[in-house]
C-alpha cells in the first residue's frame, strides 16, 4: 500500500502520529516509487515557498512596548466621548427641570405635534376620556383650601367638574392641551392657545377648592357642595365653560 | 517561541487571573511579559503572511498591529494565540477589502471605472526581480482566498491545527488542500511564464 496525498504533506511537514511516522518511514525505505514522490513534493514545495520570497517587503521595526501604548490609548480615547455625554445629559436635566423653563412645554407641544392627530368629526368632542397615552394631567392633594387657575380663556372647550370620593384633584387633558404646575395651595393649568376640554375630579372631603379661569372665578366646592351654584346636584358633572366671557 | 510556552501560563494563578481581568485595565507583568514574547515571534510571521496576501506591506503592518492590539486589550490568551491572531487578522482584512470595494462602486459611478495596475517598481528593484515580483503577485492574486491563505500560512511554518482553526477547516483536509494550493500556484506560475 502506497503513501496517499494526505500523508506525503503530513510527513512533509512532521504532522504525522509517531505511529504513522514510524510506518511511514519504513515503507519509504522499501518503496521506490513513494521516495520519489516524497522527494518530488519536498522539491517543489521549496521552490514554490522561495518564489513566494519574491513579494516580501521588509518587516516594520515595532516592539511590543508600542503595541501596548497603543492599546492604552485606545481604552483612554472613549473617556473624552463617555465624559462629553454625561455632562450634556446633566445640562438638559438641570435646563429641563429650571422653573420657567421653556422645555417642558417644548417637549409636550413637539409630543403633541408627533402623536396622531384625532380624525375629525360632525359630532362635538366628548370630555376627554382618550386612552391614556394620549391624556396628561395631574393629582394633587387638596389642602384647606385649593385654587385651580386656568391661565387663560379658550375659543371653545370646556372644564367637565365631577365629585368623587378619592383622596386626590385629579385633573386630565389631551396631550398639549396644557402645562401644569402646583404648589400647597395652587394648581396652575397653564392653557394659553388651547383648545381641548378638562376633565377635573375634585374630593367630596375638600374643604374649599375653587375653579379660576383668566382670572374670574368659575366654581367654588366647599365640602362637597357647589357653592358657586347650589342648584347643582352633587352627583352631576358640571360643565364650567373656558370660553372668554367678556364682552 | 511556539506556542507550548504561551500555553503554559494558563496553568498557573496568574494566568487564571489575567483571564477574567478586564480589558481595560493594563495587564499584569507576567501577561505583559508572555505578551511581549508572543509578540517577537510572531510578528514578523504575520506581517509577512498578510503583506504576501495582500500586496499592501503598510496595510499588512496595519492589520498585524492591530491584531496585537486586540489581543493586549483582551488580556489573557485564547487557547490558540497564533490561530486567534490570523483570524483577527484576516476578519480586518476581509473589513478592509469590503469598505475599499464599496468605495469603488460609488468612484466608479461618479468617474468611471479606472484600470488598476501595479505600482511600478523602486528604482534600484533590478529588472528581472522587479518582473518575478510582478508575476508572483499576479498568480496570488489569481488564486482563491482560501488556497492562497493556505499556501501562505504553510510557507510561514504555521501548523495544520492553526491553519485548520483560522480559516475553519477540517484538519484532516489541510494536507490535500495544500497540495492543490501548491499545485495550482505552480500552473499559474508556469502558465505566466510561457504567456508573451
């Protein structure tokens, strides 16, 4: 049996098992044929590695030292990228969060313009019970007394008043509608250029909370009656106009 | 230094702790060290594999660097450093060949397409080596990547398993695709001669 392809290069090149080099060898001493084919492959694999010489150029003259250094800069080069974020990150924050600052309303007017706008329609638009990924509002809690200022009055909309037995004023608007702010005893629904209607839930337990709009007061709640108007049943929604009423 | 003596580190604590450090941080002495070993024989071995695949010896220097690199960054040696060193390599490589051939779609689109030629010869290259030069270049690039890839590795010395793990093949295969690696670059290299 003669020495296949496969183990003339394994030879070749002392890839063989010791075994199969062993055998190897003492067939080549009794084969002709095969230590030709041993010696023709030896041959021309040498004159085929020095052709290759042929395109060699000189081999640059680096030293492991700069290999390092260059890796070393390579981690310290993100530091200036990652610092950079960071402090941006930190000047929107602290900008965002400025009071008076213009932002938030940016955000909420560029959020509003993103969204879907509703298709229109004959009908008049329902008090705002959207789903909730496309309603803002706030909670707070009422303290003695409790002013919700609407800064401004509106073309067309409304303020949709009900009584509820949570702990909580809850007031909700279409995405846009309006900024809102509060402190202890003041709820600022910052409206100007709006048009959307308000939905506004207002504790029974409240000792005093009253409606403002553009400065005029609206509705008055003091523990669960409607002082502004006390025909109205405790139970009804009440509909508090933002229209302008001046003349 | 072959890679018995690189391996030879992964037995003992240091080495166990180098593999999970984290690249960032520099690299313990005695990776530093094995690193710098590594380096001195390996070096010039890559270099002239890619600088024989590519034709290009500042974009061979380039990609065996950056091989290095990597290699430092990760700081612990994989099981096969020499194996995992031309892998990366070549993945840069394969990189470079990529991005340089879309920027030839859009030239080409732009200005037409331009004939590419070798660059001529330094001036005090004598002429037949100049020649030999040309015609050794031309049948490697005739060649598959694969083959000449394989020609090339063999000629640095490189073993069947490292061959066999860097261009992921069966070891078992290596023997008899050399040889037609061989061969075919022989009948190119012939054929070249007799052509006018």
């Amino acid at each position: 049996m003669h020495l296949d392809e496969t183990q003339i290069q394994r030879l070749l090149h002392g890839e063989l098992a010791r075994a199969g080099e062993l055998a190897a060898h003492e067939h080549l001493e009794r084969c002709d044929a095969c230590r030709e084919r041993v010696s023709a492959a030896e041959r021309e694999e040498a004159e085929v590695f020095a052709l290759l010489g042929a395109v060699d150029h000189r081999v640059p003259a680096i030293g492991a030292q700069a290999i390092a250094v260059r890796a070393r800069a390579r981690g310290n080069r993100r530091l200036p990228w990652a610092a950079g974020i960071v402090v941006t990150l930190g000047i929107a924050g602290v900008a965002y969060a400025a009071p008076g600052s213009p932002l938030p309303r940016l955000v909420s007017a560029l959020t509003a313009w993103v969204q879907p706008k509703p298709e229109l329609s004959a009908r008049p638009a329902p008090p705002p019970s959207a789903p909730a990924s496309t309603v803002a509002g706030v909670a707070v809690v009422p303290g003695d007394r409790l002013l919700i200022v609407f800064t401004s009055s509106q073309v067309e909309g409304a303020a949709h008043v009900r009584l509820t037995d949570s702990a909580e004023v809850v007031v909700r608007a279409p995405s846009g509608a309006a900024t809102f702010s509060s402190d202890t005893n003041r709820l600022v629904i910052d409206n100007r250029d709006g048009v959307g209607s308000f939905e506004i839930r207002i504790p029974r337990a409240s000792p005093r909370v009253e409606i403002l709009v553009d400065g005029a007061p609206r509705f008055l709640v003091e523990r669960g009656v409607v002082a502004s108007d006390p025909a109205v049943a405790v139970d009804t929604p009440y509909a508090i106009s933002l229209a302008d009423r001046r003349p | 230094m072959d890679s018995v003596r690189v391996m030879s580190l992964r037995d003992d604590a240091t080495a166990a702790l180098t593999s999970r450090m984290p690249a960032r941080l520099d690299p313990p002495m005695a990776f530093r060290d094995a690193f710098a070993a590594l380096f001195d024989a390996h070096f010039p071995r890559l270099f002239r594999f890619l600088d024989r695949l590519s034709g290009e010896p500042e974009l061979a220097a380039d990609l065996a660097q950056e091989a290095f690199v990597k290699l430092y960054r990760r700081g612990s040696f994989p099981d096969a450093p020499e194996a995992w060193l031309i892998s990366v390599a070549m993945n840069l490589f394969r990189n470079v060949k990529a991005s340089r051939s879309r920027r030839r779609r859009l030239l080409t689109v732009s200005r037409g397409a331009r004939a590419h030629s070798d660059p001529p010869p330094a001036p005090d290259e004598g002429c037949e080596r100049a020649e030999a030069r040309r015609r050794v270049r031309n049948v490697l690039d005739g060649m598959t990547e694969r083959e000449r890839s394989l020609l090339l590795l063999r000629a640095e010395g490189y073993s069947y398993r490292d061959i066999a793990v860097s261009l992921r093949l069966n070891e078992a295969s290596v023997g008899v695709l050399l040889a037609r690696a061989k061969e075919a670059f022989r009948a190119s290299y012939e054929d070249a001669f007799d052509a006018p």
